[in-house]
C-alpha cells in the first residue's frame, strides 16, 4: 500500500480541455485533516506558484505528464475507497482542477482538497471539503496568503497553519483572534517535522487554552519522509 498507481499517458493535445498535468496517484491513509486515519486516494497534481522552506513534496513542482480526467477517475476507481484527496503542489495552480474536483464529487466519493490558501478558492464546488494551508512567516511565503478565502470557507472545512518555531506560532496565534478563525471552521496547528518538537507546540496550545486542535502528520510518523504515503 502506498507505491504510486501506474497511469497509462494519453495522446490528445496538451490543450484539451479535461487534461491534467499529474504527478501520481496513490493509496495511503490520510494523514492530516479531520478524516485522518482513513483509507484515502491521493491525486497529485504537478506545479506550485509558492516555494515554502520547508516543503516535503518539492518534487511535484516539475514535470508530470498529461492524463485526462477520465483516466484519473477510473484509476481512483480501481483502489475501491471512498475518499479522495486532490491535493499538489498547488492542485488549484491548473485550473482543470476545479472540473476534477466536481467529477470526484459526482462519482459519489468523499472529496477533500489540500490547497495553499494563496489561490482563490471561491469557484471550488462546494461539496469539497477544502483543508486551506495558511503560511506562516516560518515558511517564507507568508506575503502570498489570499485572506479573502476565509470568507468562503464552511463548518466542513479546516485551516491548517504549518509552524516552524515560537515565532510562527504567536503569528498563528495573532490570526486566529484577529479573524476569529475558529468561529469559521476548525483550526489546525502543525509542527513542521523536524523543525518544532511536538512536544513544544503540544504544551503552548494548551498553555494558551487556544480554541484549535493539534495535529501531527500520521504518514512521518508510520512511513517517515518516503515519497508516495
């Protein structure tokens, strides 16, 4: 479980409209979010505007190869699960993404999207449960945080903040009272892995009695740093 799902290429023109540039397919558990734990199909899609220190899928940046949307529904199908993750890179940097996520939907899966919080997300279908990833200054992209997503984001939802010390986490801090961010969807405070001890984060979260669920990314603690989990 885990190894990337072959996908034959197709051989229509790059400028079709139901193309995707994918870098893999792969069944995993999923190992953030409020679904944590399940049985999950990530699609991952290739390219990323941003370029965060401390990015853990720097090889999906580049390369890939063009399959249709077709193709990717039908080896989602093949794993037989009823979650699917979209999920990048950037996912939303191809706009076809959007068509993917809608037909994910139709198919009857449970969908959830992994997006950076940098690109608009208000055309998303709104049966995607959308996890938004908010850059703290840690990651060097905090310039590039799109806040008027917060204003299409539900109950279903979930805003991730990513933290690389004691800095990002009183910035963190600072955004949820500033927004309220908890009284939109459920928070999410994440140590990057190893950058912030969990231990730490654990102990501030609860110092602060702060209205936000801790979590560590299940699939480095079961499989490590190994590409496909």
């Amino acid at each position: 479980m885990g190894a990337p799902h072959p996908v034959a290429d197709s051989s229509a023109s790059d400028n079709s409209p139901s193309r995707l540039r994918l870098t893999e397919i792969f069944l995993s558990l999923q190992g953030e979010s409020d679904s944590i734990g399940w049985p999950t199909v990530f699609v991952r899609l290739t390219g990323c505007p941003l370029r965060c220190v401390w990015c853990d899928t720097e090889y999906s940046f580049h390369g890939g190869e063009w399959h249709e949307i077709e193709q990717i529904l039908a080896t989602v199908a093949d794993f037989g699960v009823r979650h699917v993750c979209v999920t990048g890179g950037e996912p939303l940097a191809q706009k076809r993404c959007l068509s993917l996520l809608a037909a994910l939907c139709d198919q009857g899966y449970e969908v959830s999207l992994e997006t950076s919080g940098a690109l608009d997300i208000a055309s998303v279908d709104k049966r995607v449960r959308k996890v938004v990833d908010l850059k703290a200054p840690g990651s060097g992209e905090v310039a590039r945080n799109l806040w008027g997503n917060l204003e299409h984001l539900g109950e279903r939802d979930q805003i991730k903040i990513v933290l690389a010390g004691r800095e990002d986490f009183e910035w963190a801090v600072a955004k949820v009272r500033e927004y309220n961010l908890q009284e939109r969807c459920p928070v999410l405070f994440s140590p990057v892995h190893g950058k912030l001890a969990p231990r730490d984060l654990a102990d501030w979260i609860i110092a602060d009695r702060l209205p936000v669920r801790f979590q560590m990314q299940l699939h480095k603690l079961l499989w490590g740093d190994k590409p496909g989990h």
